[in-house]
C-alpha cells in the first residue's frame, strides 16, 4: 500500500505503537507458522482474544492464507467453547484471553492450542498450549508462502452469534461479502472524512462480523492515511477516547442510549 497505515495497542493504559513493516513481517511469520503446523488450505483457525494488533494479524495471516478463521466470543465459559470447537473442528485453536490460561484443563479439543496473550501463561498449564514467540517463529525455516489467488465465492470466515437468546449458530462468509462489507462501511463516511488523516478505535469484541471489517478490511478502501487503535478492555473505553480522539467512531445503538441517558440523569 502507498498510504501508510500505523497500529496502536492500548492496554493497562499504555499505548504501544507498532509500524506497517512490523505488522506485515508478523503476518507473513503467522502464515509460515500456518503451513509448518500443516493447516491447508480451506481448514479452520478458531480464535478467542480481546481486540490487539496480534488478533488483527491473525485474521489478516488466514485470509492472505485461504484459511477459514473462526473467531469466539471472548466472554465464552469453557463449556460453551467446547460446543463451538466441535461444531466448527478447527486445526489450531489460538488464545488471546488471558483468564482462560488458567482453565485449559477444561478445553476438550485435538486442535493445537497457541496463545497469543501478552502474559504468561501459568506453571501448571504451560504443557498444554504453545506461547507466542514458539508460535511465531515455528515457521522461520519455512519457505516464502506465497499470497494465494483467492476465487471470491471462497468461503473466508465462520463467525457465531453470541448465544444470549438460544443457541450459538454458525454463520459461514465469503470473501466476496468481506469485500462488500469492507467497501459499503468505508464509504458510508463523508468525503471529507475519507480522505483526510483519520484514526479508528477498536474496542467492540473482534469476532462480531461488523467490528471485524472495520478494525481489517476496510480501513484499506479508506484513501487517507489512518491510525488503528485497539482496546483490549471496554472499561477503559474513556480513558482511550481520551487518548485516541478517534474522527471514525462505530458503536451498537446501546451503546448511544447509554450515553444519551449519562447526560439525562
């Protein structure tokens, strides 16, 4: 890309920054990490993880890769994962909530466990899951992966509903709806907004198909450069827009409500 893209990740009310070199040298690493785990072409990647720049690289290594990723509520119980796990029958199951490190032991699945959490993981359960940095360069003696041709009737992405009002169900996408989701949500913006300097924060949850697009695909049909931001807990969502003054800003009409009601009362 000639326009330059920046990530940030904002966390314990820090702020890291991390280049466009950065990320595309950790994607192509994730994709070689893919093929050396020997997940094909077509297979699925589950991911359970509060929103940050390796949650971004993820979704980017699969769909660069052809592989399916299947993304989790990161509020999911382990009983509740596991219906997910054998329903979807990932390849790799990659871990990005540092409160489930503790409770691997309940997880039944034959996929690859990987975390992707910035904190270690417990004594106890380091046998169970592969860290981060091992995952990252399990892959280094990989040849080049090469950028597939992808058919856009492909399927992309398996995403679940959350499961509040029945039973989670599966939603399976195709790369050509990423495509028309990515366009339709940048071009909803003014003009002006579109092509002047912009940040975006991301804290709604990663694996919601909206909140996806937005925080991936589209900020690449945006013409002006643009900073993303990712904020792993909701609660510090004022401290970020304090932070990040973002000029785009999507939230759920909830959300709105909330807000509207704070200046009421």
């Amino acid at each position: 890309k000639s326009k330059p893209i920046t990530y940030h990740d904002l966390s314990q009310g820090n702020i890291t920054d991390r280049s466009a070199a950065d990320m595309q040298e950790e994607i192509q690493a994730i994709r070689a990490s893919f093929q050396a785990l020997g997940v094909q072409s077509g297979e699925r990647v589950a991911m359970i993880g509060v929103n940050s720049s390796r949650y971004f690289s993820i979704l980017m290594a699969c769909g660069l890769s052809n592989i399916i990723s299947t993304p989790f509520y990161a509020t999911c119980p382990p009983t509740e994962i596991n219906q997910l796990l054998e329903h979807s029958q990932p390849k790799l199951f990659l871990i990005g909530v540092p409160a489930l490190l503790i409770r691997m032991g309940e997880l039944k699945t034959d996929a690859q466990l990987i975390s992707f959490c910035k904190s270690d993981t417990p004594a106890d359960n380091r046998s169970l899951i592969m860290d981060w940095e091992s995952f990252i360069h399990f892959g280094k003696d990989e040849p080049a992966v090469p950028t597939e041709s992808t058919l856009l009737e492909k399927p992309v992405s398996l995403h679940y509903t959350s499961g509040t009002t029945g039973e989670h169900k599966g939603v399976m996408y195709n790369h050509h709806h990423h495509r028309w989701l990515a366009e339709t949500l940048a071009s909803m913006f003014p003009w002006y907004e579109r092509h002047r300097k912009g940040s975006y924060l991301s804290y709604l949850p990663m694996n919601h198909v909206v909140e996806g697009i937005l925080a991936t695909y589209s900020p690449y049909y945006v013409p002006a450069r643009l900073d993303l931001y990712f904020l792993d807990e909701f609660n510090d969502l004022q401290w970020a827009l304090q932070q990040v003054h973002p000029t785009i800003f999507f939230s759920v009409p909830r959300f709105f409500e909330k807000v509207k009601s704070s200046f009421l009362e």
